[in-house]
C-alpha cells in the first residue's frame, strides 16, 4: 500500500490521470481517463497497471447487430436482459515484466485474465436475436501464436464459453471467421468459419477446417507406400498410396477420435488418411513417423502439436 500512496503522490503533484500502479484488491475509482474499475493480475507478487486511461464510450448496443469495441474503454451495456444498464470494460494491463493481460469485467466483477499483445488485438460485443450477449477478445500472444476467448454471462458474471487456438479475424451475429496454424505435418495455415451457437460456444459445420498450404508449398509427397482412403461415390474404401505420390491436403479433423486429412490427388480424385498423435516424438502414420513417410515436412515455432477443432 505505501508504493500505491507513493504513485498516487506523484500523480497528483504531476496533475497526471490514469498513471498509478495497482495491486491486486486495491480501492475503486470512478471511470472516465482515471484508474480502472477493477483490477487483476496474474499473481499475488506482480504490479499491475493500465496501458492506457480508462476512456468512457456512448454506444447503443440495444439492438442485435455486431459491435467493434476497445480494450481500457467503458461502455453501459445490459448483458443479461434485465433493463439494467452494466458497466463493461475490458482492461488491458500491463505487469512489471511487460506482459500484457486483459480482463473482462462488468460492475468491477473481473473474469481471469488473458495475455494478448495490444497490438492487434480484436474486440465483440454481439447480441443475438434472442437478446444474449457475448463479448469476443482475439489476438496473438507474445509467442506470436493466436488464441480467441469467447465470453456469454450469468447474470453479471462474465463466463468463459470457447477458448480456441485461432485468431478471429471478423464476425457476425451467427458465425465468426477464424485464421491460424495447424502444426501436423508441417505448419499448415487454418482458415474457416464457425457458428455461434446461442450458448456463444463456437462450433465448425462438419467437424473439420480447411487448410490452405504450408510453408514448404500446398503439398506433401510420399516417401514410401501408405494406406489411405479413396471416395468412391460418397463413399471411402480402403486404399494405398505408392511411393512418390503427391497429396493436396485440403481439410484436418477428427474421425472416431482419429486425427484425419482430407486430401486431393493430382489426378482428382480425393482421399484421406488418419494419423496418430504422440506428444513426445510428433505424428506417426501406420505407426511410422511423419518425417519417414513425406519427403517435405518442415516445422517452424513448436514442433507437432495436437490439432484443436471447435
């Protein structure tokens, strides 16, 4: 508390707002370009403070639409449907390792903090025909890895429905568009839509998302013989593929709990194969590694990784 007094000292002999630092559970001030409503932290032992004033923004959010909003910024909005107008401000903050973290909070009451980079970040408010709200925060975090939160609320209380490893690059009152990195065989750029669904938890139509090319091309070639899975007539029968072929993976998803590609072939027609995930060595095919069964896999950033479908 004596470096709380000694900040807000200095502010005042300063003529500054908004500049004091803020432990955990320190006393409440009014909003407007002041110290923020509430605050949280990631710990007990890290000072926290605002990136910026508190700001107070005049929006109608009473009808269903989709609306930008921003971090340190105070809107009045009712989330619940009871007519009573709720202070909403999500808190972007900054701790004393230059971390950034934000909190969602209404009536000073915090959800957990989320560390997104500021820079970038994508903030939602939507409200649906039924009159729910649901509040989205999307960004990257200091990894450069994209990660999106998806809140609805019980009453007052801000509650965490979809946590996803994707950015969401734009919304609507129904669905979202999403970007990122699945990390099998290579690094494979994600992009698809999700519904919304009422409860605001995101979910894909047919359990798979579409990839769009890697960093070494669009592109696998095979390396030895492989069993996979040939359509016919809407249909998969059992199938090889030689060595030498080449595969156009076009969607990655889950099959009885199986990671499985969908994939084209020069020729047209389409196939898939299914993979198994092991957290110490990476992806294996027909219980042989990914880096012996195509000739062109290239990681960058982490290494495999599970891939994660809403």
């Amino acid at each position: 508390m004596r470096k709380i007094a000694l900040a807000l000292f200095l502010c005042m002999l300063l003529g500054l707002a908004g500049c004091a630092t803020f432990k955990k559970n320190a006393p409440q001030a009014n909003a407007g370009n002041v110290s923020p409503l509430g605050t949280a932290q990631p710990s007990d032992t890290d000072t926290v403070e605002e990136t910026g004033p508190i700001n107070v923004e005049n929006m109608d959010f009473s009808k269903p639409g989709v609306y930008k909003i921003t971090d340190n910024t105070l809107y009045s909005v009712d989330v619940n449907g009871d007519g009573v107008m709720e202070r909403l401000l999500i808190h972007n903050q900054k701790d004393n390792n230059a971390f950034e973290y934000q909190i969602l909070s209404v009536n000073d009451k915090d959800s957990e903090p989320v560390g997104l980079r500021q820079s970038g970040l994508k903030e939602y408010l939507i409200r649906k025909n039924t009159g729910d709200v649901g509040v989205i925060i999307s960004g990257e975090d200091d990894n450069d890895f994209a990660y999106s939160y998806v809140y609805s609320f019980s009453g007052i209380k801000a509650v965490l429905k979809s946590e996803i490893y994707y950015e969401i690059n734009a919304a609507t009152i129904d669905t979202v568009t999403i970007s990122g990195i699945a990390f099998i065989f290579g690094n494979w750029s994600v992009s698809d839509t999700l519904s919304i669904n009422n409860d605001f938890t995101l979910k894909t139509d047919d359990g798979f998302l579409s990839l769009s090319g890697c960093i070494t091309g669009d592109y696998l070639d095979t390396k030895i013989e492989i069993p996979i899975q040939l359509e016919n007539n809407g249909a998969y029968i059992d199938s090889t593929l030689p060595a030498g072929s080449r595969i156009y993976p076009k969607l990655v998803g889950y099959i009885d709990h199986k990671t499985c590609i969908v994939f084209d072939l020069q020729d047209g027609k389409k196939g898939r194969l299914f993979a198994k995930y092991d957290s110490d060595e990476g992806y294996f095919v027909n219980n042989i590694y990914e880096e012996d069964v195509f000739a062109n896999i290239q990681y960058a950033g982490p290494g495999a990784e599970p891939v994660t479908i809403p």
